[in-house]
C-alpha cells in the first residue's frame, strides 16, 4: 500500500461506536474517534495519537467558538495552560486533556503502551465529546449512548490465524508512515481554519462575564457526567507505577509493596501524623520511596516540601530515608536529597 493510499484511508470518513452524535458539527473529530476505536487492539501507538490529535482538536475548537485569545504559534501545552481556558474547563476537563497528551506523545514515540491505555484514552475522549456536544454544541446527554469498547475480533483457524498475521504486518509496515500523517492533520486542518477566516473580520474577545457562565455550565455538565467518579489522574499515577513494576492494588488498598493513604508521624499538623499519597515498600518493610501527588492545575513542584515532611516522619519510624517523588500526574519530579 503506497503512502498515497494510507493517507486516503486515513482522511476518509470512518463511523465510529462512540463518537457520532458529533459529527453533523465537527465531521473530523468524530473520524479520529472512529480511527482509533479501529486501531485500538491492532496498533494502538497510532490509536492514542489520534486521540492526542482528537483533543487538541476539541480544544482548537472552543477557543474557534468562543473566540479566546492566544499566543500566537501556542502549542497544546500553552493553550491548555491558558487562563481563561482555564474558566471554561474545569480541573477534571484538564484531566482528561493532559492524558490524552501525554499518553499520546507517548504513543508518537514509541514508548511503552498497549491497547488497555487505548481503551482508557477513548473513554476519556468519549467524555469529553460528550461535554463538548452539552456545553457548547447545545445537545443532550441522552444523544451519546453508553460507551463501547471496539470488539477484539476472534480467530476461529489456522488460515483466519493467517490471514490477519499478513493485515497486521502490513499495517505494522506502514505505522510510521501513519503516525507522521497523524501528527501533520492537525497542522493541516489549523491551516484550513485560517484560509477560511476573513483576515478583515475584527477579533472580539468574549467578556469576563460571558466566559464566567459558560465556565458555569461547564462545571454543571461535568458534574452530570461524573467526571468524578472516573479517578482519571489516579489511574495515570496507578498506570506508571505498574509500569516500573509495582502491584498497585484497586482503589486505596494497600500491599506488602505498595501502600496507599499511608499514615506517618512526625508532622506539622495538630495530631501530629499525616497521611502519604503513596510508599514503595522495601523487602525488608522499610520505606523505599514517598510519592506525594497533586492536582492537575498544581505545579508538582508544589508537593516537595510535603513530601520531604512525610520522608522526614518515615525515616524517624522505619531508621531508613526513602527517595522523594511528587507528581500532578503528569509531571514527575524524583528527589533524592539524602544524596544531595
């Protein structure tokens, strides 16, 4: 298959399970939805960066509609940092957008993911279709139905066995060429956007006011779409400390290894103890590690002092100091300040 061609497949429409109610207003996101519910099992490098181009898609398009400003040439980064973004989307919006980013630069380079970080990622995209399709779309919940996980198709013999090892070696074949067409469509669809806008056409900022209800309604959407219940920075957190070869246990539970909401001593608070976000236990039932863990708005950099704290209290229980980590979740600081 020549280059020609994957970019003709890549481009066409494809449906989706989850993400058709949005295509009568943005045909293109609900095709890199499709796109990655297709690749999800097969190759899911390509999958997540297409759900990272999905969301700076999506975010390409609120900042179209409701005209914020920006830096010109503001990367995904800069424009999710952005302070009146910020009003619009909530921290548990953002949640979701970092790890679509992350995971999918992730995915770009060839790092460590398999098809259940796809399956995450496009729940995390189908929420956030759905909020966008209520907040700013004026549509419905009851429009999205719940969400499906793309099918694993089975093999039922040795010639079906055959037939798919020869479709997925000439889809390995082309995933880079795939991954490079993936990252240049967002670049190609921006460079739609602006020769379609009239240069002549004067650029009115929303009020503080406008952008404060719409905030408003946004946080009312995500509260009805339990943006809560879907622990999306813990489960990137839980992800990369499996990753390195942890057993992290389900929910707040803890191990011989791992502990989580673990008590220590020795702190600055009126009864005297805290409690870590996470200790890496040692054999031997010292502390290994403290991982202190912020929210996604927060600098990680905020979390050192707290953690020294808590590394600080272990040290004076268990005789042994452990390495500091603290993280947003999506950025990971490592401290070992005993080694200076």
């Amino acid at each position: 298959m020549t280059a020609t061609k994957a970019h003709q497949i890549l481009m066409q429409d494809i449906k989706s399970l989850n993400f058709e109610p949005l295509r009568a207003a943005y045909p293109e996101l609900a095709n890199m939805g499709g796109y990655a519910e297709h690749y999800a099992h097969t190759d899911p490098e390509s999958a997540l960066v297409k759900l990272r181009n999905f969301a700076e898609r999506l975010v390409d398009r609120i900042y179209l509609k409701l005209k914020l400003e920006r830096v010109p040439q503001s990367n995904f980064v800069d424009l999710l940092h952005n302070a009146s973004f910020h009003t619009v989307a909530q921290p548990l919006v953002l949640d979701k957008l970092h790890l679509l980013r992350r995971l999918g630069n992730r995915g770009a380079h060839g790092e460590d993911v398999d098809a259940s970080d796809t399956i995450r990622c496009l729940q995390e995209a189908w929420q956030l279709a759905r909020w966008l399709h209520v907040t700013f779309l004026g549509g419905k919940v009851e429009d999205f139905n719940a969400f499906k996980q793309p099918p694993v198709e089975g093999i039922d013999s040795k010639a079906d066995f055959k037939r798919k090892a020869k479709a997925l070696a000439e889809e390995n074949s082309l995933k880079e060429e795939r991954l490079k067409l993936a990252l240049q469509e967002l670049a190609e669809l921006r460079a739609a956007d602006r020769a379609a806008t009239p240069v002549a056409v004067a650029f009115t900022p929303p009020t503080a006011q406008a952008l404060e209800q719409t905030g408003q309604f946004s946080a009312a959407t995500a509260n009805q779409l339990r943006f809560t219940e879907d622990n999306t920075r813990k489960w990137l957190i839980d992800r990369d400390l499996r990753m390195a070869g942890w057993d992290v246990p389900k929910g707040t539970a803890s191990n011989d290894s791992l502990g989580q909401e673990v008590g220590v001593l020795h702190q600055a608070t009126t009864t005297g103890k805290g409690y870590c976000d996470y200790v890496l236990w040692d054999d031997n039932g010292k502390p290994l590690a403290v991982v202190e863990a912020k929210k996604t708005l927060v600098d990680a950099r905020v979390g050192q002092e707290q953690a020294k704290q808590y590394a600080d209290g272990l040290e004076k229980q268990y005789g042994q100091r452990p390495m500091i980590f603290f993280t947003n979740g999506h950025d990971i600081w490592v401290w070992d300040d005993a080694g200076g």
